[in-house]
C-alpha cells in the first residue's frame, strides 16, 4: 500500500518534536544534575561551623553546636561546682601587718548602761578590709637649674628623658593608657572616659593614640631580639588571620612559642609578608602550620596541625562512601595519646614499633581514600585539571604530606596543633571585634608591636603595667638572650 503523503508529513512533524523533546530532556537532565551539585555544594557551606572547618566559634552565633565528646568528659560531668575535692583553692586573708589601723570602743554597758570609758579591755577582735586608696594624679615638679662657673660659663641641669614639656603624663599614666588599650582591649573613648573619671585626667583621644605610637616606637631593640630568639627556636607555630585596615582588607601574621609571640600586619597574606616579617626566612627549626600554601615554599621541617585535619575529617565523614575519614580521625587521635606518653616518659620519639604500626594503617587508609574517591573522567571541554570534591583535595594533601602529618611521631618537640598560635592571634581578633578595625596602618603596626611585648612579657609571668612602665621610662623588658 502506497501511503498517503500527509500521513508521511504528519510522522515526520512528529519525529521531529520527539528529537526536540529530547534535546529539551537532555537539557534539563544537565541543568538538573547542575543545580543539585550546587545544592550540595551550599548545603556543605551551611553545614560549616567551628567544629568541622577552620571557622572560629564567635561564628556559629546562637546556633553553636554541641561540644563534641573529649576524653575525661564523664570525669568533668560528675565534678561539683567550685574548688574541687584536695585543690588548695583560694580565699581573701588577712596580712600580719595592716597599712592602718582603726579602733573601735563601746561607749556604755551594754546590760546596766553604764559608761565604758575606764573599762578594762579584755579582748579584741580584728576584721580587715581591702580597698582601693584615693586615686588622683601626683603632680610632681620638676626644676632644673643654671649655675655659673667662675669662668663665667652657665651651665643648666638636664631633664630627665620623660619629662619632656612645660606639662606632660608620667610614664605610670603612659602606661595604664597602654595596658587599657592594647592588654584590656577598651575602645579609645572608653579608656579616655575611664582616665576622667577615675584619675581626673581628661586626656584627649588623639593622646592615647599618640601615646601608643610612642610606645611601639621604643620597642624597635625588642622586636629584634624576638625575631631571633623564634628564628633560632626548635618548634614555632605560624599563623595569619585576616583584619580591616584603613577600610581594606590586611593579614595579621603571627609566630609564637611558649615564651615568644610577635605579630605583623601586610597587605599581602602570602610570602612577601611572611619575608617582612622576619622570621620564616631564617628559621632552623620545626614550622607548625596549618597547610597554607606560601609556607611550603620555605625550605625548613613542617608539621601540619592535627586539629585542622580533624575538623576537615569532620566535615565528609557523614559523606556516602568517606568511611576512611572516621578512620583516619581515629588515627591521628592515636597518634597524639602515643606521643603524649612517649612525652611524658622523657622519649625523644615514639619507639618503632609503635610509628611503623601507625604509618601502616595510614597507608591502608589512604588506599581506602582513593578508593572512595577515584579521579574524575576526562570531559575534553577543558583544559587543565578537572575540579575534584572536598574529600579528594583533603584526600590528595594527606598523601603528600604524609610526613609532615606524623611528624609528633619522629619529635617529641612537636605538638600535635597549632594551637598555640591560635591562642595568640585570639586576643587581636577580640581587639577587632571591639573597634571594628584599624583607622591607619601606622596605628595597627603600634598596636601589634605594643601586643607582641605584652603577649611575650605574659608568657614569662611579668606584670603588665610594671613592663610598660619600664617601656616609658626609657628601660623597656628584654626576654632572655639565651631564647625560649
């Protein structure tokens, strides 16, 4: 049968929208598959809090999730509130020698009325009360003379280096002004209402500013000396967070120890500004960092930080096929209690036996993560390599820098965090949750320097005010030459 032509024109009109139905479909299919890797994607950067990323906890706001279970909790859970059971605690006592003291009399009897005046004493109490004295300002004069020789030559006395005009703050005020605004943390105005009201002293803002540009400007000796006692140091942690300046975005750098601690601020987050600052370039020791690119590029021993390996395991463990992530979380836990015995037993490492079981089931774990996460397929749209997932990247940097990972293993100097310069760097991000940012670079380079020499004085238990005192009477502190 010859068919008839609208039939044939009708099958081809139809053949034709089912080829247009499935390009739309294939279309849609891609659009699809698009849009639920970007659903993915969001919902990783939603899921990110302080526990599983490198977040800090002042982010997770009032959602802040439940502390995760550390060792000893159960032990912490039975403890009473207040001093707990053989602690020594401690308590408001009284001194054998009082500054003053006040007498106190009964004037008549208490039963019969009578006058007390004659009485014998037949006892005493004693109660002592601790408190501030007046505080006012001490204005001290000072007066130079001129005499004159028999010469005929008038020679005058020299000032001493504080005092410096007709009328100026002492070095005592000069130092409560720094140790308000860079160890407490007051906003400017806030220390200046606090000098009015408590001294008497109505200093303006633009003073306080000046006086911390003078007292970074006496600290030029100091900072050296730290930038060589931590380029000489064994282990140093390294750490940059960011912070606002003049209405830019800048990187505050820090290097620290357990005795030691400067910061820098650049423009520049990478190498240039770890160069300025001093000490990566010739540094000798350990580096603990947490995995930044720049610090690769100095050629010194590194040690990744454990902490943030753990909260990025964190992050994909709940990830369908990431099993080897709880595992590898298990064993860097691991490998911190074995250093820490080691540690504590007074060995250098951990013995044999012990590192090689550990580096065993890391190398099975990593064979596990690959895996799991295999290399994308060439798409041939473009050039370079393909784009892989969280888990791969993290997947990738475990296996490259194996070593670096344990290295808490090979040293018993080395911790298993970075803590250390975390805690530093805490402290500046406080200062900048509190003023905002810095109006200048020069007023963020005083602050940091002044933060750096009272960061470093705490850690060898100096008083604050009594080395900023120092400072300003021209005698700033100096840490042991012989370093940390």
């Amino acid at each position: 049968m010859i068919p008839s032509p609208g039939l044939e024109a009708t099958v081809a009109v139809q053949a034709a929208v089912i080829a247009e139905l499935r390009a739309v479909n294939a279309e849609q299919a891609c659009l699809i598959a698009t849009l639920q890797a970007r659903v993915v994607q969001l919902e990783r950067r939603l899921g990110k809090d302080s526990s599983n990323s490198s977040k800090p906890p002042s982010s997770d706001g009032l959602g802040k999730p439940a502390r995760a279970g550390r060792q000893g909790d159960e032990l912490a859970a039975r403890r009473r509130p207040g001093k707990q059971p053989g602690a020594p605690g401690a308590h408001l006592a009284q001194v054998a020698q009082p500054d003053e003291v006040a007498w106190h009399a009964p004037d008549r009897c208490g039963g019969c009325g009578a006058t007390l005046a004659d009485a014998p004493v037949i006892g005493v109490e004693a109660r002592q009360v601790f408190d501030l004295p007046p505080l006012r300002l001490l204005a001290t004069e000072h007066r130079a003379e001129r005499r004159r020789c028999a010469c005929g030559t008038t020679t005058a006395a020299a000032f001493p280096d504080h005092v410096r005009a007709a009328a100026c703050y002492g070095p005592g005020v000069r130092a409560l002004v720094c140790y308000l605004c860079v160890h407490q943390h007051l906003p400017v105005d806030r220390a200046a209402q606090l000098l009015a009201d408590v001294l008497g002293a109505s200093v303006a803002t633009g003073t306080l500013a000046a006086v911390l540009a003078e007292g970074a400007a006496g600290l030029d000796g100091f900072l050296a000396i730290i930038r060589d006692q931590l380029a000489a140091a064994p282990v140093a942690h390294f750490d940059e967070t960011g912070a606002r300046v003049a209405g830019r975005l800048h990187w505050v750098h820090s290097a620290s120890t357990s005795l030691l601690s400067l910061f820098t601020v650049h423009a520049k987050r990478g190498k240039v500004a770890m160069d300025q600052a001093g000490v990566l370039p010739g540094f000798v020791g350990v580096a603990v960092h947490d995995g930044w690119a720049p610090y690769w590029r100095y050629e010194v021993t590194h040690a990744l930080c454990g902490a943030h390996l753990l909260r990025e395991l964190d992050a994909i463990t709940d990830e369908p096929g990431q099993g080897w992530a709880a595992g590898m979380a298990e064993l860097l836990v691991d490998a911190k209690l074995v250093a820490d015995r080691a540690r504590a037993a007074g060995a250098g490492r951990v013995e044999g036996a012990a590192r090689a079981r550990l580096h065993t089931r890391y190398e099975r774990l990593l064979a596990d993560g690959r895996a799991a996460n295999p290399p994308p397929p060439a798409s041939g749209r473009r050039r370079g390599r393909a784009r892989r997932s969280p888990a791969a990247r993290l997947l990738a940097r475990l296996d490259a820098h194996r070593c670096e990972v344990l290295r808490l293993l090979d040293d018993g100097g080395v911790p298993f965090d970075n803590n250390q310069a975390e805690r530093d760097l805490r402290m500046v991000k406080l200062q900048q949750k509190i003023s905002g940012c810095w109006r200048t670079l020069a007023g963020a380079e005083a602050f940091l320097a002044l933060r750096s020499y009272l960061a470093t004085a705490r850690k060898h238990r100096m008083n604050p005010l009594a080395v900023l005192r120092r400072l300003f009477e021209g005698a700033p502190w100096l840490p042991a030459t012989t370093g940390p």
